[in-house]
C-alpha cells in the first residue's frame, strides 16, 4: 500500500492546517533548544557520561531543527511535496537572501547530522561549538519577516505567537 501525500500548490486550508502543527513545531522546537543549549544552565544526569550524552542530544536536536528551519525558508527548489515558506506567501512575494551565517551553518549541519563523514570537525576546538543564541536571533528576525509577509488564510497565528 502506498501513501498519497498532497503536493503543490497546496490548498490555503491544508497549509493553515499543516503551520498550526508543522511549522509551529519547527519553530518552537528550534527557538526552545537554542535558549536551552544557549543558557548557562545544566541539566541533572545519573552519571557524568550521561551528562555529556544528554548535551549531545540537546545539540543535536538544535542542528536538526536549525537545519530544517533554514530550508523551510531558504530552499531554492523544494521538492513537490516540500513545504516551505514561499507557499504561504502570494506568488514572488517570499523571496529572501540567505546570509553567509546561515549557509555555514547550514552546510555543517549537514555534514555533522546528517551521516558519517571525513568532514566532521574532530575533538573540542573552539570552532565547533555552535553560536546557538546568534543563530536563533538571525532565523527569529528572519521568521517575523516572514509571519509579516505570510498570508493569514495560509498561516495560523500560532506559529506568530511562538516567536514571541
């Protein structure tokens, strides 16, 4: 049996529908884990290798919600049943420049992510953390751009309501 997924253009109601769980998910997801990971707090854990573990997957679960953020808004050819923030906006009206910032950052979550690759960085250097409060900062003033630019009939205010 296979799965019949609706596909572009989407209809104003299915794209409503798909921003009031999707999209706020992917936002609220991404906003939360870069305040967590940004903040000087640490979480409990039963042993220090646990710890290290729980950060591993707060970073990771950063890396996957960035990922998906910069290419709901920045994917130059979504697939046909991708969706992305273009659809939610009238035709040639979404049309923004990814910074330098974002495609780095981008193109790191996919080699460190993604799969296995000789293109990880290896060890602690300074360069691999990740700037997760000026990364949430750029995609947040690049998310309000986008709720001013979206179509009401296409976008649920909720996604409005967890940028804050």
């Amino acid at each position: 049996m296979s799965a019949s997924f609706p596909e572009r253009p989407f209809e104003d109601a299915y794209l409503l529908a798909y921003s009031e769980e999707h999209v706020f998910y992917e936002f609220d997801m991404f906003l939360w884990s870069a305040r967590v990971c940004g903040s000087v707090a640490r979480l409990t854990a039963p042993s220090p290798a646990d710890a290290a573990r729980l950060h591993s997957v707060l970073i990771e679960i950063f890396v996957v919600h960035l990922r998906n953020v910069i290419d709901f808004f920045y994917r130059p050819e979504p697939r046909p049943t991708d969706v992305a923030a273009a659809d939610f906006c009238d035709s040639g009206v979404w049309q923004p420049t990814i910074s330098e910032t974002l495609k780095v950052a981008h193109k790191r979550a996919n080699r460190e992510l993604a799969h296995l690759t000789t293109a990880r960085i290896p060890g602690s250097p300074p360069s691999k953390k990740w700037d997760f409060i000026g990364l949430s900062a750029e995609l947040r003033a690049v998310m309000c751009c986008f709720v001013e630019k979206a179509l009401t009939s296409r976008l649920s205010p909720k996604v409005a309501a967890v940028i804050g």
